[in-house]
C-alpha cells in the first residue's frame, strides 16, 4: 500500500512539472491544447524521458492497484472493462 502511495506521490509530481513546463515554455492552454502542432512536437521532444517516466510511473500504479484487489474485485473490474469494450465497438447500447 506505501509503494502505490510513493509511486502515486511521484506520478502527480512529475505530472505538475510537465504540465507547468507546457504552460509556460510551449502555451499550453488549461484544457492541455498547445498552440500548434509544431509547439506540440517540440515538446514531446524535449520532454521525453519525463514522458516516459510518467508513462512508466502510471503502468507500475494500475499493476499495483491490481494487485491489491482482491479475485474478485479483479473479475469485476475484468466485467467492467468488457462492456465498455463492447460499447465502444458498437456491440453494446
């Protein structure tokens, strides 16, 4: 539980570093719109081991929030995400 707490802890403090460092050097806007795409380029380039990172750090907590769940938690989260599967297929109304 402390793990997934420190890696939660990480994931918002480099979430807040991107996202300021998007504001201010690149313009990105409230709703994360960047003002161009060339604006939007540059700065995944510039910011891509962070990105990855942050990538990483939200792969490590959705592994850790599995694995705290108990079976059945896991069955009922695997129901969940078949149905919003099948929705989003059109298979579902």
């Amino acid at each position: 539980m402390e793990e997934l707490e420190n890696k939660r802890k990480e994931y918002d403090r480099l979430k807040i570093k991107l996202d300021n460092v998007a504001k201010k050097k690149y313009g990105m806007d409230n709703y994360g719109g960047f003002p161009s795409k060339e604006k939007f380029n540059l700065y995944i380039e510039e910011n891509k081991n962070d990105l990855e990172n942050l990538k990483l750090l939200r792969e490590q907590i959705r592994q850790l929030e599995w694995d705290l769940m108990t079976p059945e938690e896991q069955e009922r989260e695997k129901e969940v995400l078949r149905l919003m599967r099948e929705k989003r297929e059109g298979k579902r109304h």
